[in-house]
C-alpha cells in the first residue's frame, strides 16, 4: 500500500539562525579574536567584551540516539540548549558562562567522552563507513579509527605537538571525506583485478559505461559474452568499474588491506595545500585491532614529533629534510611502487643531481 | 533469540577512545535489528569482508536523491537487515543545532528506524543509518512535518556546507552560514532531482585556513579572503613578545613571501601587504594582534576531488576575488555558477566531474563559456610548451586593432 | 531542434520512457531532439507527481515509475 499522505518537499535545511545561542547572535560577525583556555577548551571574545567557550569532544561519528538525547540533555544542563558538530565529527558545545566549563568537561569527561582535539594536537580522525554500511570497502573503518585512536588517545587530549595532526581515513580509492590532503591517511585498497560474472555484466551493466570507467583502458568489450574482459597488466585495481557495474567484484579477504600516505594538507597557510604521498604500500587486514597499522601509524607520528621544529606540520618537515631522509628516519623500505606510474607520473621525478645520499652508514 | 557471542567486536569495546560498539549496543537494546547489524560485522570482521550490496530504486516521491539503497547479501541469514537504507538529512549550516532540534531528529528516527545515525556524514548531512523501504516515506513526511529535509546523492548538486564563519570565528571573510543556506535554497532542484553528469560538491570556507576541506574535496570551492591591509594591534604585538613568543622563529621565517619585518626596538611589525599572499599563519599564531583586512571576500577555486577516475585535483583559482553579498542576493556568484553547470552539463560525458571536464577540453574552453577572465592568479606559472590554439576570434581582434591603428595613424597626417 | 508544448513534451518522455527500462535526462533530450533543460524541468515536474522516479547505478536515471 503506499501511503496516501505526501509531506511537503523542498522546504530545505531548518535555518542556522534559529540554533545560534544568543551570545553567537549578539557578536555575530564581529568576533575579535580567541584565546586556547586548555586543550578541548577555547575562549572567543567580541568587540563588545563578550565571551563565548567551546568545549569540544571527540566522537566515534557513529552516534546511538540514545547518545544524541544525552548530548542535548548536556546542552540543556550547561549550554541553554546550544551545541554543534565540527567537519572532524567533533561535539561542541557552547556556552556564554565561563564559571560552568570545569563542570561541563568533568561531566563528559566521566562519561567517557574525551574533551581535546584543538590547537596543535591530535584532531579527531575522519573516516567512512567500512564494514558496518558499505558495498564496496577495502578495509573496516570504524573498527581500525578505533584502534588507532585508543593508541594516540593522549595526543587528542594533549596540544603540544610540533603542529595540528589530522589523520584521515577511507575505505576505498573513492576516498568520501577529503582523505588525501591529510597530514597521515590510510586507506582501504585491493591488489588483485576484478572477477568477471559474465552473465551479471551482460544484463546488468551498461557496456560503454564500464569500458569508461577504467583510468587505465584496462577494460575491453567481450561481445560473444556480451560481457567485457580485463587485462592484467594494465589494471590498477582502483575499483571504478565496480562503482558503475555489480557483477565485477574486487573483493578479496585475502589480498585486501590498507595503504599509508604522509604530508598531506588543505590549509593555505605558509606553502599551501599539499597531497599526501604514499610511504607504506601495504599493510594486510587484521580485525579486531589492526596491530600492524596502529603499530605503523604510532612510528610515522613519534618521528614527526622527535624530530620536527615547531610549527612544522608534517609535510613541512619532510619537505625541509627531504623524502630520502624521510625514508631513512621512518627506517621504512622504499620500493617500485613508491615510484608514480599513473597519469602525472614525470613531474615526480627528481630531475636535478640535488639530493642527499642515504646509503652510506 | 538467543544472544550471539562477538568477540571480535567486544575487542573494541576496549580503550579510551569512544567505542562504535558501545554506542551499537547502545541502540541494540531497543532496536533489535542493531543486533543483526552487528552480528553480521562480527562475522565480516572473521571473514574480512564486506557483507552489502550495491544501492537499487529506494526513494520518496519527488526525489532523485537523499536515500541511499542498501541490501545484504546474506537476506536469508540476516533478514532483519536484508534492507538496510541510509537517509542523509541536510544539516543546518555550520552544523549549528539546539537540543529541541537534536531530539526531533532521535524521535523520528527512534520511530522510523534503526537508531544509529552518522553525526555527520562526509559531505555535510546528518546520516540516518538503517531503515526499510516501506518506512521511507514516513520518515521523510514525519522529518519535513518537522522542518528537516534531505540532502543530495547521486549525479545531482551535494548537500553544501560550510565552516562556522561569523559565528564563531574571527576569521570569517564573509557570512559563510548565510550564503550555504541560500545556495542550497535556491537549487532544491538541483539538490533533490539529479540531472547532471555526476556529482558536484560546493563547499564553503570564511577564510584561507579551509576549515571544510573544500580545495581538496569540492568541485567548486569557495574560500574567503581579503584585498587590503591585515590590521595590525601594535600593542598586542608587544603584549605577546613580552609574553614571550619568539616572533622571528614563529612568525617572520614561517612567512612564505617573507613580507614581514619587526621593529625590535618600537617592538612593532610591519608587513608589506603588497606582497602578502593571505596565507593566515601570522595571524593564526598572533589572533589577539593581527586580524584579516576591512575589504573582504572570497576567491573561487573548481575542480578539487579524490583520485577516481583520472587523478585527484586541488581546486584551482578561477576567479581571484568575489563580493558576497547578502543584498543582491549572491547574485554574481549564482550567475557564474549557473555558467559552469551549463557547460558542465552540455559537455561531461557519463561520471566525468568538471575538473576532469576543464582538463580534457582546456582551461581556455571553459573560460570562453563562462565569461570569466584569464588572470595570472589561476596558474603557478605559464605554460612551458610551444603549444597552443589560436581561434578565427583572435585573427580578427588582430585585424581591428591593425586597422584601428591605420584610421589613427591617418587622421594625424590629415591634421 | 524540436520546440514542444508542455503537454507535447510530456507526452513524448512518457512515450521514450515506455520503451525503455531507464534513461538519462540527456538521452531523452537527444532523442527527442529537444532542449536538455526543458527536458529536465519536465522530469523534475513528473517526479514530483510521482509519475516518474529516478535510480543510481553509477550515476543516475530516470525511470516510469513501478515500471519493472
């Protein structure tokens, strides 16, 4: 039966400035600058003297309502009713009275959930959705951001860093969330080509599309089967033609696991934004904790943090010591697959006799 | 039903760090269909795999996007959750809420659905995670009676959405709430009724720290700025090396156009404006002395997304500076939007994003069938290769200015 | 290129959308040899009576509704 009652479309998003506390509505615009009170704490003060405090908290992203009624029964006790979410999944809350902070932070923070992520600290790690609601992820999400962050937890709730450090995740090369201008992203990714289902292709899937689909014109049409064939050498296993067709799997449990790149940003601040570029090609799937990728991710964080001078985020870094120190720091191997051969590849290729020799000890 | 055992997952309800499981289990105790849900991550997570299919024809009427198809591939094991459908609410801008808000949400989703939700999801929405098709519509119509509405998906414009601007920030060059609400306003359409070649991400930043990414991850960034002078507080200049910053290794040598120079003994900075780039790190270490410039605005960048198909793109500058202002509506901005998506639309072929677009046809294409200008702000340097077109249009312009010249030349004999 | 009116416009996407399983807006403007934008302001139209719905397989279309 469909249901007989069609409500109204088109009415767009509730308006924002029916959710702004008063203090944000009294200063509106007219902020003149603001003050880090502790980590997870920042103060805004306006023209007028007004003041207004953040409290920010670290979130899974994956919220019970349950959890979300809590959230708005802290806004209610502390923050006049008043609180938002920040592009990193962060919780904010934002109250006008400063006396009430303390007692804000200690409530959530004895609840479990962690007060941190400004400044130069760890800012809460951004992700896709894995396992838990995706066709097509190469690697969990929630469960490796888990790992990860329970091992770099005192960083989040720290701001003494060399700099800000955003680590980005994403389930697939289709990278939902800006995952490869980050400071370190890890990324789901496949090693083996797609199986074909000939049949499935031949009644499912518009030829012309997936033959385009492919960056690599690994993708021919197969017309006895009505259906289209993949060379092996030349396919990359980004998993595009699996977007657009069905019955191409990529999957692979066996072969399936995370890559990680480093120096990453999208800032315009000092050098501007950057890609972040590959170190570490492969690293296999190991639910429940990922041992190998947190123990990875927690060596690319502790050589930044020794050896990085103040203010330098990651990619800044590097790029002052060069990638072949890097290389020579992180005690990471370099390999043919750290070499581009994709599109842009010739721009990435030293083409000067400047470089420093890592080979001697 | 007996209770499943999940060790796997009981792993990660381990650690400091909030725990999805938890907030899982959480919902499971009054949504049983959170229970499947995480008996099959249990087991993707023995087997290492993903257990969902690719999205098929869910929708509410009226709709090409908003609602995201999603089945399992094991329905006979898991039937609960053989339909699992994601809705995507469009968030009010900057992710602004008040607690009444938040509630209306949990209530139609604690009545329509499975009780978890994504806060938010990457392009912007507010995600409700898991309900069945014959809910749908009854989600939607108890969400609109509310005031919510969805955001977008598919080959249609995605939810906009923007940093938290004037309302919080110090920053902001422009009312980046204000112009994210009126956009996605004015093209529900567009929003909700997919049209075009593929998607298109707008996102908006009040100043060059881009706090929402968008020159990585939107076609069309919009980034603030300003085209006079920063504002310098002397005194809180001297306040802060009283205090103790060490200006010349925090600041000055961070300066990429080393375009600042301080007076030790006035204990003053001096910054040639001229030559500044608006890269924000002076003003991000000294925010309390140093604010953005009077003359503000925004420049517009196209073209930024990840890898798929042909490479991943930064945005890059078409339009140096922009107005945004409120009274005339956006409107210079919305006419060369308007533009772009004409000429997208007429040219892309099937899933080609308009970065992917411009880089095919040529920068100089595009900015014919814009109106806008070449500047040397759009490009690092020139090109470095002999290569390059000439049109019939410029032959003539070279025959008028000739003959322009001649009638000139003429008429000072004459006198 | 064809000039409809509304009603004709109509009409014709109906009859497109009858033969086949699904289409893009700019398949329905080529084949009718009509202005793409007239097309989509059509469809939206259409889809907001519930005549016709749209589908995602990569990217999306346009389809009569219940139509198997």
């Amino acid at each position: 039966m469909t249901n007989p009652y069609y409500a109204k479309t088109d009415i767009g998003p509730p308006n924002f400035w029916n959710m702004l506390p008063q203090v944000i509505k009294d200063n509106y615009g007219n902020w003149l600058y603001h003050e880090k009170v502790k980590p997870g704490v920042l103060k805004h003060v306006g023209e007028t003297g007004d003041e207004l405090f953040t409290v920010r908290v670290g979130s899974p992203r994956l919220l019970s309502i349950e959890t979300l009624r809590w959230f708005a029964d802290i806004a209610d006790k502390y923050c006049d009713g008043h609180l938002r979410f920040t592009s990193r999944h962060n919780v904010e809350f934002l109250l006008a009275d400063g006396t009430k902070v303390d007692a804000l932070v200690d409530e959530l923070e004895a609840a479990g959930w962690p007060v941190g992520g400004t400044g130069k600290s760890l800012k809460n790690l951004i992700h896709t959705q894995g396992w838990i609601h995706c066709h097509s992820a190469a690697t969990d999400a929630s469960g490796t951001v888990k790992a990860v962050m329970d091992d770099l937890y005192d960083y989040f709730k720290k701001d003494d860093l060399p700099a800000k450090l955003k680590i980005s995740m994403a389930c697939c090369l289709n990278m939902c969330g800006a995952v490869h201008c980050s400071d370190i992203a890890f990324v789901g990714v496949h090693r083996k080509i797609p199986t074909i289902d000939d049949n499935g292709v031949a009644n499912g899937c518009e030829i012309p599309n997936v033959v385009a689909s492919c960056p690599t014109g690994a993708i021919r049409p197969n017309p006895k089967a009505k259906s289209v064939t993949i060379n092996e050498e030349k396919c990359m296993y980004c998993g595009n033609c699996y977007s657009v067709c069905p019955s191409l799997s990529i999957m692979d449990p066996e072969n399936d696991g995370i890559a990680i790149f480093v120096g990453g940003k999208v800032s315009n601040t000092r050098k501007g934004p950057e890609f972040s570029k590959l170190v570490i090609p492969f690293i296999p799937n190991e639910p429940p904790r990922w041992d190998s990728l947190v123990a990875a991710i927690r060596n690319l964080v502790e050589i930044w943090v020794k050896n990085a001078k103040k203010g330098e985020r990651y990619g800044e870094w590097i790029e002052r010591i060069g990638w072949e120190k890097f290389f020579e720091v992180a005690n990471l191997p370099f390999t043919d697959k750290h070499i581009d051969d994709f599109t842009f590849s010739v721009p990435t290729f030293r083409t000067t006799t400047q470089f420093k020799f890592t080979d001697k000890k | 039903m007996t209770e499943k055992k999940r060790p796997l997952l009981d792993e990660l309800k381990k650690g400091k760090w909030p725990s999805f499981v938890t907030e899982m289990e959480k919902s499971a105790e009054t949504k049983p269909v959170v229970n499947s849900l995480l008996n099959l991550l249990e087991r993707s997570f023995e087997e290492k795999r993903v257990h969902w299919k690719h999205g098929g024809i869910v929708g509410v009427r009226g709709y090409g996007g908003g609602v995201i198809g999603r089945y399992c591939d094991l329905p006979e094991e898991y039937p609960e959750i053989a339909e699992f459908h994601t809705i995507r609410v469009n968030q009010p801008s900057g992710w602004f809420y008040d607690s009444k808000a938040i509630r209306t949400l949990c209530d139609v989703w604690e009545k329509h659905g499975s009780g978890l939700t994504n806060m938010h999801g990457a392009t912007g929405d507010a995600i409700l995670l898991g309900t069945t098709t014959p809910h749908l519509q009854d989600c939607f119509n108890d969400l609109s009676d509310a005031g919510f509405d969805l955001g977008g998906s598919g080959s249609n414009l995605r939810t906009p959405s923007a940093c938290c601007g004037p309302a919080r920030c110090e920053y902001a060059c422009f009312d980046t709430l204000d112009l994210c609400h009126n956009i996605t306003n004015s093209y529900q359409d567009e929003l909700h009724r997919p049209m075009w070649p593929y998607k298109f991400k707008i996102k908006i930043s009040g100043c060059p720290n881009d706090c929402t990414s968008s020159i990585a991850r939107a076609d069309l960034s919009i980034i603030g700025t300003w085209r006079d002078s920063i504002r310098v507080n002397q005194e809180a200049v001297a306040e802060y090396v009283d205090n103790g910053l060490p200006i010349k290794s925090a600041v000055l040598d961070y300066c990429p156009t080393k375009c600042i120079s301080f007076d030790k003994e006035k204990k003053e900075m001096n910054i040639d404006n001229e030559n500044c780039t608006r890269c924000m790190h002076c003003i991000s270490v000294m925010p309390k002395a140093l604010r953005v410039g009077k003359e503000k605005g925004a420049t517009l960048l196209l073209g930024g997304k990840a890898t798929i198909v042909q490479s991943a793109f930064l945005s890059w500058v078409i339009k140096p500076f922009i107005k945004l202002d409120k009274e005339d509506n956006y409107a210079e901005l919305k006419e060369i939007m308007e533009k772009i998506w004409e000429w997208w639309d007429e040219n892309a072929k099937v899933r080609e994003r308009v970065g992917e677009l411009i880089y095919r046809k040529g920068m100089g294409e595009f900015l014919k069938a814009t109106d806008l200008e070449p500047v040397p702000q759009m490009v690092h340097h020139p090109r470095t290769n002999p290569y390059f077109f000439w049109y019939p249009e410029d032959f003539a312009a070279e025959k008028e200015a000739k003959d322009a010249n001649k009638e000139v030349a003429g008429s000072e004999v004459s006198e | 290129m064809a000039d409809f009116t509304p009603e004709e416009l109509r009409a014709k996407i109906l009859e497109y959308l009858g033969k086949k399983d699904k289409a893009k807006n700019r398949d329905i403007a080529t084949a009718l040899d009509t202005n793409k934008k007239e097309v989509d302001k059509m469809v939206n139209e259409m889809a907001k009576e519930g005549i016709l719905e749209f589908l995602y397989l990569g990217t999306s279309y346009v389809k009569l509704k219940d139509k198997e």
